[in-house]
C-alpha cells in the first residue's frame, strides 16, 4: 500500500454528514500529513465542497477531487486500487454501497463506514470477508455512533478483565443522557430498511436474530430471553433505573456480539443494550412514552400509506441536518455493567462509562468515522494483523480508543 496515491479517499463527500467528515479532517491537524481525497458523484458539488475546505484550511487548494459512482464498476476500480482506506458515507448502504464494499476486498483496500443496516452487513461478510482476508484488507463496518460506542465500551470492559487474567461473562449497556436529532439520509435509511423487512420474510428473520452477524451462532443463544431484543418497559436493579427499548439496540448488539465471536469475551458471553431513564413515577412514565413511541413509528413506516406520509410530512429530507448550533449543544452518556471472572476465585463486577461532547449521530459521528479511517491509514503496523469484514473493537480496538481519548470523547473503567 506504501505506493499507492491516496492514504484515504473520503467517498461521498457531498452529503450531509460527508460534509461534515471532510470538514472534521480539514480541522484535524494530524490530518495534515495525510494525502486525502474527496470522491462522489457530480463535480460540480465536489468542487463546491473543495471550495469551503480550502476556506478552513488554504493548503486544500490541491486536494484531488475524484468523480465516481457507486454503481458504476470501472468508476470504482479506477480509484480503489489507488488509496489505503476508502472512507464511505453513501447510504443508504444496501442500495449504494455493495460494490464500493466488494471492490475494497478485492483490491485489498481497507474500508470504513457508518452504515447501521443488519442486512448490509450480513451480505458484506457473506460476499467479501474471506476475499479480504486473502487481500489483507480491513473491511470495518459501523464505524459512528451506531456503533462505535457500544462496541468500544464493551472492549474496553474486557481488555480491563482480560488484564487481571479473566473474561466477561454478560455486560448491559444503557444509554442515558442524548441529545441530537437525525438528518434525512438517516430517515431515508430507517424507511428503506423497514420496507425491506416489510417486503422479504428473510430480512425479517435475518433482523429478528440476536447473532446474525456471527460467523456461527452459539448454541441456546439464539432463543437466550437475555439476549433477545428489548421490547418492553423494565426496571433494572444494576443501575436503580428504568428501561425502555433503544432504537439502535438491533445494530448494536448485533456489532458487539460480533466482535465477541472474532475476539472471545468470555464463554459463554451475552450482551443486551437498553435505555435508560430515572427512577421513580417520572423515570416510568417516561420509558412508557419512549415504548409507546418506538412501536408507533415502527408500525407507521411499516404501512406504505402512512410511511408515505412520515417521509413528507415528518422526517427530515435528504440533505438536511441539525445545524452546527444544535450539533454543538448535542451529546450522550452510555453506562456498562459487566460480571465476569478474574485469575482468581473472585468474581470480577466492573463498570464502564463512554461520552461525548456534541451530537452523537453527526458531530461525534464525524470524529469517530474521521478518526477511524486515519486510525487505519496510518496506525496499520500497530493493529492486530487481523482481516476481513471486521467490527470497530476487532479491527483497530485501544488503538482508536486511545484515538477518541484524544479528541474529547470519554473511555473509563472503573471496578475491581
């Protein structure tokens, strides 16, 4: 890869959160010694996006503006084989991004992106993770908010157990505090996949399955009511709150328990995530009104009359996005409890906490892809030399913690 043009070609510059990505970088100092790019479909908005980078920093003016599309084949070979990392923010990924994704295994291209599409990934690792193996290729799915924190805050739980000689044997994540709103291309996603799931019992049944991104599901944990998506309002004694179901849980989960089968947490090893709201009558109330409020939009995307009208009417459209104001006034708060075992005859029960400081889905969502695709251009030699379709904790682990760290975003573990 040392000959190749471009450490890292940022496909999809010209959306909303690509925007952001490109500017996160062009702010970035170490990003400075990184040869970029920026690629997509019309030039002319690529030139546009150039033009407000060099207005932050004047030593973009010979930023390389690539045109290419993601359904077009020999568009993609002729930038593929010439960068270390693709970084993609083209969804909704089922639809655009199969033949970036297959391209990167082939040519032996690392790969990162935000998708947050069960049915994506799945046909990712079944079409190219034995192809990126062959190729050394690092193909790193989830690379934002869904799910970098939930995947990072499990890892870093069983880096800390792992450290005292044991392993995890279940962790729940909560996430609590959030403030942020959602883009159009992030509601063009949510429609687009219930529609598919509505259409094809497969991608119900692929959805429905705790372990669908395993290479091998564990035997029993399919049907494990501790691993079974949350439904319902709950009251959990391990943090003396209320629970509801989180909306990106069904990712997730997916992701950590991915990453658990390519790293071995613990045996066995179970994950649930949930949210989670003070305790008392308000605490109750308001899981309710969170429940109530999933299920309604769930069955509403589902009916093609009244998804219709969600996508006029209700949901932001394409290209729009919270503005910098309220992406500065965003943030968020995930907690983690784990029980494992230690060396020794105690039993391990450990804590952890993971933040950040802007809105989780686009402010913080740039800086965890930003830091994520520079993370694999320039700190390969100090990763696990692992390959495949990876997750976030499998491919680049304390590496991009440490990464975060540094940028603002909170990591601790405290307990014994």
């Amino acid at each position: 890869m040392t000959t190749r043009d471009h450490d890292i070609v940022l496909f999809g510059a010209t959306g909303f959160t690509g925007k952001l990505v490109a500017e996160y970088l062009a702010r970035h100092g170490g990003a400075r010694s990184v040869r970029w790019a920026i690629a997509g479909r019309n030039e002319a908005k690529l030139e546009a996006v150039k033009r407000d980078l060099v207005a932050i920093d004047p030593a973009l003016a010979d930023l390389p503006v690539l045109v290419a599309d993601g359904h077009d084949q020999a568009s993609l070979d002729a930038i593929v084989p010439k960068t270390r990392v693709v970084c993609s923010t083209v969804g909704p990924f089922g639809v655009h991004g199969r033949k970036l994704a297959a391209t990167c295994a082939r040519r032996g291209t690392h790969y990162c992106d935000i998708t947050g599409e069960v049915p994506f990934i799945r046909a990712s690792i079944d079409e190219n993770h034995d192809q990126a193996v062959e190729t050394r290729a690092r193909i790193v799915h989830c690379c934002g908010f869904d799910s970098i924190p939930s995947d990072l805050g499990v890892f870093i739980l069983w880096d800390h157990a792992r450290k005292l000689g044991g392993s995890l044997a279940w962790t729940k994540g909560f996430v609590g505090e959030m403030s942020g709103t959602a883009s159009g291309g992030t509601a063009a996603t949510m429609l687009a996949l219930v529609e598919e799931a509505t259409r094809d019992p497969k991608v119900r049944r692929l959805l429905g399955n705790p372990h669908a991104l395993d290479p091998e599901v564990p035997r029993g944990h399919d049907r494990d009511p501790f691993e079974a998506d949350v439904r319902g309002v709950a009251f959990d004694s391990d943090i003396d709150r209320w629970t509801a179901p989180f909306v990106m849980s069904s990712i997730n989960t997916r992701i950590v328990r991915r990453s658990n089968a390519l790293l071995h947490y613990g045996e066995p090893f179970r994950y649930r995530e949930l949210m989670s709201l003070p305790k008392g009558p308000r605490g109750f109330v308001a899981a309710c009104a969170v429940t109530a409020g999933m299920a309604g939009f769930t069955l509403s995307a589902a009916l093609p009359p009244t998804r219709a009208l969600l996508a006029r009417f209700v949901l932001p459209k394409a290209g729009e996005g919270p503005s910098k104001e309220a992406r500065d006034r965003g943030h968020f708060t995930l907690r983690f409890v784990a029980e494992g075992t230690t060396g020794t005859a105690t039993p391990l029960r450990v804590k952890a906490t993971v933040k950040g400081t802007s809105d989780p889905g686009y402010g913080e969502t740039a800086k965890m892809l930003g830091q994520s695709c520079l993370c694999l251009a320039m700190d390969a030699d100090a990763l696990e030399p692992r390959y495949g379709v990876l997750t976030p904790a499998s491919a680049m682990g304390m590496t991009l913690v440490d990464r975060l760290r540094r940028e603002g975003m909170t990591f601790a573990v405290e307990g014994d």
